[in-house]
C-alpha cells in the first residue's frame, strides 16, 4: 500500500542548475509592461526601440514575448547556459520550475529537489 504523505508537507523545492533547456525550448517567454522597462533600462536601451527589435506579439495575442534567435532560443541566451539579462529576467523565466510548471516539465528540466 503506498504511503501517503501528512497533509501539511511542503511541497518541493526545485533548484535550478542552469543547464539552459528552458531557455532553448520553443514558446513565448513573455515580458509585462514593467519588466520591458527594467530589462529596457538595464540595457541602455530605448524602451521603444528594445520592443521594436528585441520582442514580437505573443502566441495568444495578449502581450509581448522576447524573440528568438534563428535557432530558437532565447535572443538573451549566451553560450549554452548564460542569461544575458539575469538580473531583471521575466517573472516566467524566474519562476520556472517551482512557480508553475507543466506535464512533463521534469522530463525537460534539469533542476534538483531540495
Ligand atoms: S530571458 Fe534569460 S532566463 Fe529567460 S529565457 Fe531568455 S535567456 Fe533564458
Ligand atoms: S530547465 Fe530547469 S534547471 Fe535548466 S535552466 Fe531552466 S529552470 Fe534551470
């Protein structure tokens, strides 16, 4: 018979050991308005000018995402596993995993239960 957990478990914590995959994997990474002006600003770069060049409408049509490089990942992703935005990245790429998540997710991503 499996043994079922006290109801007050925590649930786990994932930490992330930067291998990348989520910036590589095809999808929106979307960027709210406040985020567009912190990534923005961290850069140095017109707000205007930054959502012209570095975003596109989302796939449903209710917001910004980042783009893509030609091979489909993240334009901020640098090497196999360097975020060049860390700092003020969107609240999607900092939530993942333990914020939301999806079926399979675990099958994607390589972070650790602690
Ligand atoms: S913004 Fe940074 S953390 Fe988010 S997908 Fe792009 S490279 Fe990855
Ligand atoms: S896929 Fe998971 S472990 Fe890899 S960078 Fe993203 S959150 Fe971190």
């Amino acid at each position: 018979m499996p043994e079922i957990p006290p109801l007050d478990t925590p649930p786990p914590h994932y930490q992330c050991v930067r291998c990348g995959n989520c910036c590589r994997w095809p999808g929106d990474v979307n960027v709210t308005g406040s985020e567009v002006t912190a990534i923005a600003t961290f850069l140095g770069r017109e707000e205007s000018e930054f959502v012209e060049n570095c975003t596109r409408l989302n796939a449903n049509r209710t917001g910004l995402s980042i783009i893509d490089k030609p091979n489909g990942e993240c334009l901020f992703l640098a090497g196999t596993n360097t975020c060049l935005i860390q700092s003020v990245k969107p609240l999607q790429c900092s939530g993942f995993p333990n914020v939301w998540n999806f079926p399979g997710w675990r099958d994607k991503c390589e972070a650790v239960e602690v």
